[in-house]
C-alpha cells in the first residue's frame, strides 16, 4: 500500500489502519483478489490517502460464505442478545467518535464538523434505536379466526443480505444497512463505493471490537460492475439492498430479480422547497441555503427546486444569492469551512457541465465557478443559484448531485404543488407557509416519502426514509426498515385432540 505522507498522516492514518488489508471477510482485514488497485484520493487536495486491492468475485463468494456460515447461530440468538450486542457496539462508536469524524471528512470531503455533529452521533443514536427494537420483533397476537384452529404470525430474518452503499454518506449508509438487518437476526455482506470504503471498514472492525460474532457483518470493497454484480446476483444471498441512482438502481433490480431475491432501492432524488406568500421569507432563504448546500449539495434529500409564490419571488432570488454568497469554501478541517468540495474532479466536472448548458436557457445569480488560488487543486464548486430555468428542462429535471438550487416562480397553490409533482422522482419535499390550512394540504398532495414544513432535512431514528416513483421503494431507519428484514410465516395449528375427520371428508369423501 501506498504511503500517503504527513498531511494526510494527521488527518486520518489510513495506512496504519488497514495494512493488512481493505476486505473485511469473517471477523479479520484481508486483501482482494481482483488483481486490481484503487486508490482513495482525498477530494479537497487531489492527493491520494492510500492504495488498496480491490475484490474480486472470489472475495464476495468468501464474505456470503461467512455470513452464510454465521447465520444459524446469530439467527437463533435471543432478541435480548443481539440488542445487547447492539448496545455494546453503540458504546464502541462513540468511544470512536473522533476516529470516525476525521475518516468520513478525509474520504468524502465534507467538513470535519459535519462529521462531528451529524454523520457520527446520528450513526451512534441509529445503533443505539435498533439495539432497542431488537426486542421488539413481534408478530401478531394468537387467534382462533378458524374453528378450533389457532393461527399466529411469526417474524423471521430472511438469511444473507447482501447491500450496496453510496460515497455521499458512506458511514450513515452503512448504518443504515447494516443495522435493522442484524438486529432482525440477518447477517450481511456490504459492498461501500469504492471511492469511500473507509468507515465502512472502520464499522465492521467496531462491531467485532463489541463482540459481534464473526461473519455477522462483512465487507467487500470492489467495483460495482463486478463486487457489486457478483454480490446482487448471488444465489445465497437472500436480499439485495441498494441505495444510488435510479439509472444503476434499474440494474440491480434486473439482476436481483434472476434469483427472485428482497429487493430494497432508496434511489435518486431531486426535492421540491415550495414557498407560499405567507412563510416567514428570512427562515425559508436561510432553510433554502441549508436545505441545497448540505454535503456540498450531494444529498438525495437535498432542496434542488425551490418554487417561491410571485409575490416572494424577486426577493426570495436576491437574499438567497447573497448568503450563498457569504458561505466559506475551505480546508474540510479548518474550523471555519461551511462548504467541502465535491467527492471528485469527475463529480465536480459534471455539475459544471450541468450549470455551463443551463447558461443558455436560465439565468445564473452567483456561483456557477470553481474557485481558484489554495482551492484549485481541490474538487470544488462555489454555491450556485440559478433563476427562470422552464419546468421542463434539463437543470430542474435531472438530479446534479452538487451545490445548485433552481428557483422557479409560481401563482396558484394548485399550480406550486403541480410543479413539485412534476418529476420522475418523490423521495423528500419541504413546504414553507404560516398555514396549516396550506402545509396540511402540502403534505398530502406533494408525492414524496418525506415532507418537512418550515425545515428541510432533519432525519430522525425513529421515523422512515424512503422514496416514491423513481426514488424507489422500502424504507430506512425505524421500526418500517427492522420489518423489511423479516419474512413473515404463518403458524396454525389444530386444537382437538382427535383428527379432523370432517376436514378429510370434505376433501377426499368417507374413505
């Protein structure tokens, strides 16, 4: 492995961490067989963090053998051992807090007090909710709905879930899988982006650390054209759980439904922020700014059309773009950053891409540039505010996955909920009004999984996330995610102490 010098050295010492390798296959670090490198490339210089073998498809046949191998006994575990070890893992996370924060800003990019004050504490309450709902894994009541039969419901693990995750919020994503799956009984194989494996890898090593049995959790860190695929497709694997785009999340349900597996997609989004003429204009401009430049705007949740009524409008265009502009672009760990840069030069290149063809069409307020000076080497892009784009085109169409909000007028109610439908996607919305006549009706007829009113963003352990149309289907977090990791079977039985003679009879006549 490559040694990735000083600066990188004192952010996060990578190389020390995972010298013996970037798989993590039945409780211990090994190297891929792939034949193949990947090098973790730190977003905000360009330099690299370290260089790691990628796995191959006799890694994942390895991991799903592990976790194959460990499910009978975790399986059969009582519901108060696994929210025990669940516990123990929680109190792991935070003693590790720190470790954790400054992986997830070197490897993404995104500023070091983000990771402090969101991705670890919501991943170390997420562990500390399903340790608690690990005792909570119930069916329903027994019943006599048939004669002298009694009929219950039973809520089973499924067996090995094999899941993907994202570069955007690859610890969270990781949690997000790996969590509700185990505490239902499953075991699991992860495969993290190749690009951001390193708290994926820093979870499972906490989890064995806690005194989860080996084989429980297992990552592969390989490409998705081949780990992924290989992973999806595999006949013991019994329930595929992806979250990225729609364009790959149509791959993985084509190569899923081969071996007619589970199948869980939380897929693109591109959410509406809808301003009534009676919000509070300084919350909603400040809410509109969070809500679009959260993780440099590489959020699925993240605002990206902001319809203001016209009375606002004006208004609204101008005190928006001038506290983007106020927004500090910089180091991820200078105490003063607000904005990180993009996860990649590539990433970068195709926000730009998107903005520079809107020039033609739309009007550009402020942004729209990467910066120079101490910046450039980095993969940023300055906060971008783009104004009178038509409803149809490409910029408020297409998911950027990068620091731009569109902002679009409208007239009628009727017409500002029109608009915030009118996408393929439904994964989150917010509505701004001091009615509850309006936002009532807000969170009724906008088609999204997720409706904030007066906020955007805030997600909470207790509550689902999950999509419609084509931000896919099946739910994170809460008690809706533990149950998606369970096959229900029913359980009936006869009361009498004779044969059910009648029965027979009814079916096959006196014999």
């Amino acid at each position: 492995m490559h040694n990735p010098g000083t600066a990188t050295q004192e952010r996060f010492p990578a190389e020390d961490r995972f010298a013996d390798g970037a798989q993590f296959i039945d409780g211990r670090l090994t190297r891929g067989t792939s034949g193949r490198t990947h090098a973790v490339i730190d977003p905000a210089t360009g330099t690299e963090v370290f260089t790691y073998d990628l796995a191959g498809t006799d890694d994942v046949d390895a991991a799903v053998a592990a976790a194959r191998a460990a499910f009978p006994g975790w399986a059969s575990a009582t519901p108060g051992e696994r929210s025990d070890a669940l516990h123990r893992f929680a109190a792991v996370l935070a003693d590790r807090a720190e470790e954790f924060a400054r992986a997830e800003s070197l490897q993404c990019g995104k500023p070091l007090k983000l990771s402090r004050e969101f991705d670890v504490p919501g991943t170390v309450d997420n562990t500390a909710f399903f340790a608690g709902a690990a005792r909570h894994l119930q069916g329903q009541s027994a019943g006599e709905y048939s004669g002298d039969h009694t009929s219950y419901v039973r809520r089973e693990p499924i067996g090995v879930v094999g899941s993907i995750a994202p570069w955007n919020y690859p610890l969270q994503m990781a949690a997000w899988k790996i969590l509700p799956a185990i505490a239902a009984g499953n075991t699991i194989v992860l495969k993290p982006a190749e690009l951001t494996p390193l708290t994926s890898l820093l979870f499972a090593q906490a989890a064995t650390a806690a005194g989860l049995p080996d084989g429980v959790i297992n990552i592969v860190t390989g490409t998705g054209r081949e780990a992924g695929e290989h992973l999806v497709g595999h006949p013991d694997v019994a329930m595929t759980s992806f979250t990225g785009s729609t364009g790959v999340g149509k791959r993985v349900a084509e190569v899923a439904t081969a071996t007619v597996k589970r199948l869980h997609l939380e897929l693109g989004g591109k959410a509406p922020f809808v301003v009534f003429d009676d919000a509070d204009l300084e919350a909603a401009v400040h809410g509109a700014v969070a809500g679009a430049l959260i993780n440099t705007g590489q959020d699925c949740t993240a605002a990206t059309r902001a319809y203001v009524q016209r009375p606002l409008y004006e208004e609204f265009v101008a005190r928006t773009a001038a506290l983007m502009e106020t927004v500090r672009l910089g180091d991820p760990f200078a105490p003063g950053t607000d904005l990180g840069p993009l996860i990649s030069h590539a990433q970068r290149d195709r926000v730009a891409g998107f903005v520079d063809r809107a020039r033609g069409y739309a009007r550009v307020v402020t942004g729209g540039e990467a910066p120079g000076g101490d910046l450039a080497k980095g993969a940023y892009y300055r906060p971008t505010l783009i104004a009178d784009a038509p409803q149809d085109s490409e910029i408020v169409q297409s998911e950027i996955f990068g620091p731009v909000l569109v902002v679009l007028p409208f007239d009628s109610d009727d017409e500002g909920i029109r608009l915030a439908n009118d996408t393929p996607y439904g994964l989150a919305a917010s509505a701004w009004s001091r009615s509850v006549y309006r936002a009532n009706r807000a969170t009724r007829d906008i088609k999204a999984g997720c409706v904030w009113i007066n906020d955007h963003i805030p997600i909470i352990s207790e509550m689902p996330h999950g999509g419609y149309k084509a931000s896919g289907f099946g739910k994170d977090m809460s008690v809706y995610s533990f149950e998606e990791y369970t096959q229900v079977k029913h359980v009936m039985f006869d009361n009498t102490a004779v044969a059910r003679k009648d029965w027979h009879r009814t079916i096959f006549g006196d014999r």
